[in-house]
C-alpha cells in the first residue's frame, strides 16, 4: 500500500514510525509525458471539453498547458481543465496573501534540501522533487510549485519584510535549486542600499573599442535610484503595444 502524505510534518513523521514504512518521492510528470499527454488528449477529445479548446489544434492547445503549468505547477488536474485552473490560480493567490511576518521564515526554505520545510506551508505553493547528489544516492527536496509562484512569494516576501532580513536569510543558501536563492537574493540585494553601495564601489567600467569618451554608469550617476519595492511585471502579448 503507498500512502501519500501531505506536509505535514506529524504525519510524516507518524508513518515513517511504522517498521515497513519506506519514504518514495514522487515527481511531478515531467514537461515531456503532459506534453503527450496534449497530444492524446486531442485524439480522444474528452467530452465536456471547453468549446474554445475543441477548437485548438494540438499546437495551440499544448501552449496553453504551458501558460496553465508555469502558473500552477505541473498539476494535470488543473492545467488540463480550465474550472480547475482558475480555482488553484485562485488558491494560490490565497495562499500568498496569508504570509505575515510572523511565518515569512517558514517560506524562505522553499527551495531547500528537506522534505518539508516547515509545517505550516501550504502545499499549494509548493512540490516535491527528487534530486541526485554527487555521491549518486537520490535525495527528496522541496521547490516551488512554479515559477509564477516563486516570484509572487518573492515580491510579497520583500515589499512585507525589511530586504536586508530578506537578502540575509537567503544568504544561508541551500545545497540545490541554487536559482530560487539567485532571483529571490537578486531582488533583495537591489532593494537594500547598503548592498547597492558594495556593487556601485566594486564596480569595474569596460571600454568598448571605438568609443573615445567613456560614460558614467548608471549606479553612480544615480547611487539612489535603485528600487524599494519589487513588482511583478505582467508578460508582453504577441503584439505587444510600443512603449513611448
């Protein structure tokens, strides 16, 4: 019998107490199976399907799962049925608001090497995935559910707690998923003047060949003129307006 557990620590924790008891990481299905998965799905339309999907072409339709799955997550139950996707869309914007200073630390482990990160997170935001360490032994750790997600926990993280804090606690690093800590640190670090005085100092100008007159960067043009807050930037259309 496999029982899936949710993260919870004390139910993990319950049945890993059990003599039989083995602990199996699942992966989510992978890009490569959902998009089979579009395709099979096109050659036995399902019935109930959304009239605008009917009409798609598996090209089409597989990009639209793209759009669902890099906001949701890998879930099919979500990005193959619109009701479902917009009910987790919703869910996780639920999820976000509900981080206070007082569990912010909880969300800074996503992204780490343990299996649960803490006992209060919500799997809603967050999956469970299986990586090889050096010594080639597998290893259960815990990542965003999506890349839509990490940058929402970022920018509330940041606009919520003082960037130093935020920069100073993602600095403990984990040993995988080392681009979570990259984007989340890179925003912070940009938010926090002192560490803006440390770059503008360090800061090495190149000479492009053929320029005669050099130019003043930009940092020390302008040494405050870095960012206070973090916003999530919407993605252009197709045919994307010109900005003036």
């Amino acid at each position: 019998m496999i029982v899936l557990t949710t993260p919870n620590e004390n139910n993990f924790e319950g049945w890993r107490r059990h003599k039989t008891a083995v602990p199996l990481i699942i992966n989510c299905p992978h890009r490569i199976d959902l998009k089979a998965m579009c395709f099979w799905r096109k050659h036995f339309q399902p019935t109930g399907e959304q009239a605008e999907e009917q009409a798609m072409n598996p090209a089409q339709y597989w990009e639209k799962v793209k759009e669902r799955m890099d906001e949701v997550g890998p879930i099919p139950r979500c990005i193959f049925n619109q009701l479902e996707y917009k009910i987790q869309l919703s869910e996780i914007e639920k999820v976000v608001k509900l981080i206070k200073p007082s569990n912010s630390t909880d969300y800074m482990g996503v992204g780490g090497d343990k299996i649960w990160i803490a006992e209060y997170v919500s799997q809603t935001i967050v999956k469970f995935v299986r990586v090889r360490e050096e010594s080639g032994i597998e290893v259960g750790c815990n990542a965003p559910v999506s890349r839509s997600a990490m940058v929402k926990i970022t920018q509330h993280l940041t606009n919520m707690t003082p960037p130093v804090d935020v920069f100073n606690l993602l600095l403990r690093g984990s040993r995988f998923f080392l681009w979570v800590d990259l984007e989340h640190s890179g925003t912070a670090a940009f938010m926090n003047p002192h560490a803006v005085d440390i770059i503008q100092r360090n800061l090495t100008e190149l000479q492009p060949e053929g320029r005669i007159t050099s130019r003043s960067l930009v940092l020390r043009r302008n040494p405050r003129g870095h960012p206070t807050r973090s916003e999530i930037l919407q993605e252009l259309g197709d045919n994307p307006a010109r900005i003036k």
